[in-house]
C-alpha cells in the first residue's frame, strides 16, 4: 500500500477546531456513519467473494478502514469527537486483498468501481481526503452550496444555425496517466479535431460553443476551479460550465 499522506494543514486545523460532544449526545453525522458501517459489510462480503448484500455502496467500502488509517491526531477527532466506529476490515483480509490491487490489473467490483492506488481511481487519497473535507462540513451543519441565479450570458449574433460540443465529466486536470494524456487532454483534443480535416465537421459549419457539464468534487475551492478545470481549455471560443457541487 502506498505511504500514508497527510491531510492538508487546513483540513487538519478545521478538524481540531471542533467542539467535543457533550455526554450520550448523538453525532451530527450518525447517519452517514451507518452508512459507512452497511458499506464495508457490503465490501467485506465482496473481499472474500461472498454474495454482495443489498444494502451499501462499493465505492464507500473502504471508507470507514482508510479513515482508519489517517494521522493519529485526526483518527482521534473522527472517533472522539466526529463519533466515528470502529471498522470491521482485517488488516490481514486488507493485505491479502491488497496483494491482487498492487500487484496486477486492479479489481473491478460488479457495479463497476475499479480498485487502484491511480489518480481518480477509486484507492486514490483525494477520494479519502474529500470524504473528511465532507463529514467536517456535515458534522459542523455549515450549509450546502446554492445555485447560482445569475447566470452566465452571451449574445449569439443573428445566424441561421448554431453548433454546440457537448462534454460530460472529463476528468480534472493534466497529469501522465500511466505516460498517456490524462483523460481531460484527450477528450479536448478530441474537441479541437472537429474544426479540423479529415475528421472534423463539414467546411460549412462551425462549432460555436463548448458546453461543459460536469459536477465539481467536494472541497474542490474556486482557485482550483479555474487552475485545474477552465484554464485548461484553449481560447478561440466560449466555454460554460453547469456546476452541481
């Protein structure tokens, strides 16, 4: 298993902030502890190639065993303070597991979740990380992001036709993805390549706008919006973004 990180200093700051709960009070988050707890009896279950329940989610397996696994000081606060359980994983049913993961190509649940330590992979620490950054705000009752009423506008001269690309999840950022272009560069060179011959669109028609739907990740800040997401995209014609963080 890879080296264990450590959650970023502010993340860790905003933890230590929180008030211990007072005697027989019951977590904020007690629910999504349940949650967590039904998710690794469903991945246990699957570890040892039992039939998966009904109940929980693959992708949240895990969860409960890396949380686990984070610096000491924050494993406190999860269990003292947030009311974290404990987890029902092994370390030995973990290793053993462990060994199929990093030691070929992945493991691939039923519903689709792939197990890898890759980036965007479902072993990947940012998951974990988010998932605090997640149980923090939940915990604190801080509210959820609105939507935006104010839209973004543009003014489309009078013209017979319009062209719209349109993009779904593409993945954040440029990175190597195992010395390929991450999926973000390929998707938008896919893009690019329909202003272009022999591939791209007839002579008389011209993309006019690109249309980005995507869901941005949770404690994904505005700064990183634009380094990991927008700035990304090459000029030359408008692009929107519909977000549901």
């Amino acid at each position: 298993m890879p080296p264990l990180k450590k959650l970023s200093a502010t993340l860790t700051q905003k933890l230590l902030s929180i008030k211990k709960l007072r005697k027989n009070q019951l977590s904020p988050i007690a629910e999504d502890w349940i949650y967590l707890q039904e998710s690794e009896l469903f991945f246990i279950d699957f570890m040892k190639s039992k039939k998966e329940p009904a109940v929980g989610n693959m992708e949240y397996g895990p969860a409960l065993y890396l949380l686990h696994q984070l610096p000491k000081v924050v494993v406190d606060v999860l269990i003292f303070v947030m009311g974290m359980p404990p987890t029902q994983i092994k370390k030995v049913d973990w290793d053993k597991w462990l060994h199929d993961v990093e030691h070929g190509p992945g493991v691939v649940a039923g519903d689709g979740t792939i197990y890898l330590f890759k980036k965007y992979a479902q072993l990947d620490f940012g998951w974990t990380e988010s998932l605090v950054y997640y149980l923090y705000y939940r915990h604190e009752k801080r509210k959820d992001a609105k939507f935006g009423i104010t839209p973004v506008t543009t003014k489309i001269p009078k013209q017979n036709s319009l062209t719209i690309a349109i993009v779904g999840d593409w993945g954040t950022g440029v990175y190597s993805d195992e010395g390929f272009e991450a999926p973000s560069q390929l998707v938008k060179n896919a893009i690019n390549a329909l202003k272009l011959p022999p591939l791209g669109l007839p002579p008389d028609i011209t993309l006019h706008l690109r249309l980005h739907i995507n869901s941005l990740i949770v404690s994904l800040w505005q700064l990183n919006q634009g380094n990991l997401l927008r700035n990304h995209w090459d000029r030359g014609f408008e692009h929107y973004g519909l977000r549901r963080a």
